[in-house]
C-alpha cells in the first residue's frame, strides 16, 4: 500500500495487449510480475552507463534501423521484467515507462517494459549479447538473478517450439518471439504483434 492507495500486480498480459497481443486466438492467460528485486532487475550494467564496449557491441550516437524481437524471461511461474533502458547510456530522456533516448545507444537496445528488444539491423546479435549488455546472467542454470540445477534446466522456447542447447546461443531473428523459462512450465507464446516499423 502506498500514499493510502492499493496497488495491484501488473501482469504482462496488459503490456501484451496494450501492444497489440497474439495476433490471433484467445488472448493470453494473465501472468503476474514477480514480488522483488529479483524480477525487477535495473536496466543499466556498469559497461553501459560509462558507454564503454560490451563484447563488440558498441555505443553509438547515431540512428539506426531497427527490427523487433520480443523476449519474455519467467521463474517459477511469475514475470521477470525487462526493463526499458538495457542498452541506453545516460544521461537519458525518459517519460513515465519509457526510454525514448540518451548519449549513445548499443545494437540493442530496450524502451519500453513489453520485453520488445530492438536491434540495429545487419546485428548478427544471440540471447547472450542481450544479457551480457544488461549485466544479467543467462546460461543452463541461471536466469537472471534466479538459478535451478539439472535435472531442471533453463528452457528456451522461439515461437512457442523448446529449443534445445546454450541459451545464450539463441539468435535474435527480426520478430522472433522468445520465452525463457525456469521453474514450473507455462505455455510459451507463439507469437507477438510487433508495432508498425518494427
């Protein structure tokens, strides 16, 4: 409770509708995002707030065609966020949400909290470029700031089929869409609506 008023849990099946949703069947089922840091992790890695080289991702001032790619991150049963901003160095110019800009932006890049990944087109870029730029880790056993052991590994799906093998080694093809999972299963998503232009 905060200033008198009751808050309820976002879940992401607002953001996805919000965003045009599954382009076709039953809209999804709700998913609450997790309590906690842990499924709220900040957006900004130390490389990227200096603006240094994250691997060979680079900062850069300049604009860029970009294609989307959604990724949506799940333990045991709730949302992981990801945050607007991976990917944007400061000072930047925020509004509510969203990141709209900042001193120089990397291949990747978020702006909003729908798991819509941007990527500058001719990125050759995988899943683990994305979580080495955000400073979170991702491998067979650890999402984020959560980790499980085998018999139990981290599960990637890519347009609803389970995709075995190194997580990280995912590539991030123009309107994929991405669930890792980790934890109880929950059906992934098949597909999302991407806005125009993306």
């Amino acid at each position: 409770m905060l200033d008198g008023v009751r808050r309820t849990p976002i879940v992401i099946a607002a953001v996805l509708v919000g965003c045009g949703g599954a382009p076709s069947g039953p809209p999804p089922i709700p998913i609450a995002i997790g309590p906690g840091r842990d499924y709220r992790p900040p957006a900004l890695s130390r490389a990227v707030t200096a603006a240094r080289p994250v691997g060979r991702l680079r900062c850069s001032p300049s604009p860029t065609r970009r294609f989307g790619v959604y990724v949506e991150l799940l333990a045991y049963r709730r949302v992981v966020l990801i945050p607007p901003g991976i990917g944007v160095a400061p000072p930047r110019l925020e509004r509510g949400a969203y990141v709209s800009g900042g001193r120089c932006s990397y291949p990747l890049r978020t702006r909003e909290p729908t798991g819509v990944i941007e990527v500058a087109a001719g990125t050759r870029a995988r899943l683990g470029d994305l979580f080495d730029l955000w400073g979170q880790p991702l491998s067979d056993v650890r999402l984020a700031g959560f980790a499980t052991a085998p018999p139990d590994p981290v599960r990637v799906y890519v347009d609803g089929r389970r995709v075995a093998g190194d997580p990280r080694a995912i590539p991030l093809r123009r309107h994929a869409a991405i669930v890792v999972e980790l934890g109880a299963y929950l059906a992934p998503h098949q597909a999302y609506r991407f806005p125009p232009g993306l």
